[in-house]
C-alpha cells in the first residue's frame, strides 16, 4: 500500500493519525498541489477530482476520502477498534464523526478556504461566509465543550475517529487560522490534552 499525502491537509492528518493509531507502516509519498502534481493525468487516474489523500492498494485500487480510507483500514486491521466495536457503538462513533466533521472539520476548512493566499485566484473567495463560519466556531466549541463534560473522549471513555478528526480540526485551526480554544472551556480543554499527549498526535 502507498499513502498519497498532502502533510499540511487535516483529512491526509486525519488518515496519517489513524495508520498511526493501527500500529500499521504505510509508506507515504507527498503530492504537491502548489505545482499542480495532483491535476496530471497520472494522479487524476488515481483520483479524479485530484484531492488528497488517495490510499492505493498493492493491486493497483485506489481509495480515496479520508474517512473512507479511514473504514477500509479499521475493516482490514480491526484492532485497536477505531470505529466501535458493535452495532450500538459503531452507530454512535460515526454520530459523533460526522458531528466533527460538520460542526469542526468542514468549517475550519471553509474559513481557510476563504481567507487564505493559497487559495486566492484557485477559488471565489467569499470573506463575509469565512467571518460568519468564524462566529460560528465559538458556538460549536461551546457545545462540545458540554457534551464532554464528565467524558474522557469524544464518543465517551475510549479514543476513536471522532476525536482524530477534531483534533485534526484543532490543529489547523491553530495553526492556520489562528483559532484556540478558550481557557473558559475546561472539559474541553481537558481532552485537547489528553489527545495532543497521545505518541500519534504528530502523525
């Protein structure tokens, strides 16, 4: 297997995390966007819309979307269990993936898309959607915030994809956007440490 990176993208994080999780090595080979890499016939056969990351297969399939990535991962290397562990826990651990990726991922990725140079002239770049997204960040980590409260981890006492994709979402929302969690919010304070602490978090 080969891992189509992109180091700075939350969803190659994301993917990067959970092999990482799995104890499993995958080698990885970065694609550079800014060079247009990803739009060459070669790479688009491998994903047509020429995102990234793309997991490719020893027999020559190609999986491509994180957290598609992430499901063929836990179906083929089971333990540690990423995704729940029955039918209930399973449900509920995509619950709260979907959540994160709706209330954290997705408008972190928004904001950046929105404001950031990279994306000048690749984009229609709308400033008043990434303020309105921006304010809504405040209300999302208030949320979670008391969703967490008397729990260790996102979908409750064991660590899982939910809480990689947060993290992910955590961590370029710092690191590009300039987005902290506030010191007011200590449950979920609380879990950032615990995951930023996990030998995985820089995967």
């Amino acid at each position: 297997m080969k891992l189509y990176d992109l180091p700075p993208s939350p969803n190659a994080r994301r993917v990067r995390i959970f092999i990482a999780e799995k104890g499993l090595d995958i080698p990885t080979e970065p694609v550079n966007m800014m060079t247009g890499e990803n739009k060459t016939e070669g790479y688009l056969a491998k994903n047509s819309l020429g995102k990234m990351p793309v997991l490719e297969l020893d027999d020559g399939s190609c999986i491509s979307e994180s957290a598609s990535i992430c499901r063929y991962l836990e179906e083929t290397h089971p333990n540690p269990p990423l995704m729940g562990t029955d039918a209930l826990d399973r449900s509920q651990v995509d619950m709260w993936h979907r959540r994160m990726e709706f209330e954290l991922l997705n408008p972190m990725i928004t904001i950046f898309v929105h404001t950031g140079d990279m994306w000048k002239g690749r984009v229609t770049q709308i400033p008043e959607l990434a303020e309105v997204t921006m304010a809504n960040m405040q209300a999302s980590m208030e949320w979670l915030d008391q969703e967490l409260e008397g729990k260790e981890f996102i979908a409750g006492h064991t660590y899982t994809v939910a809480d990689i994709t947060a993290q992910c979402a955590f961590v370029m929302g710092k690191a590009a956007l300039g987005i902290r969690i506030p010191e007011s919010l200590a449950s979920l304070t609380d879990w950032w440490q615990r995951v930023c602490t996990r030998p995985t978090a820089r995967a």
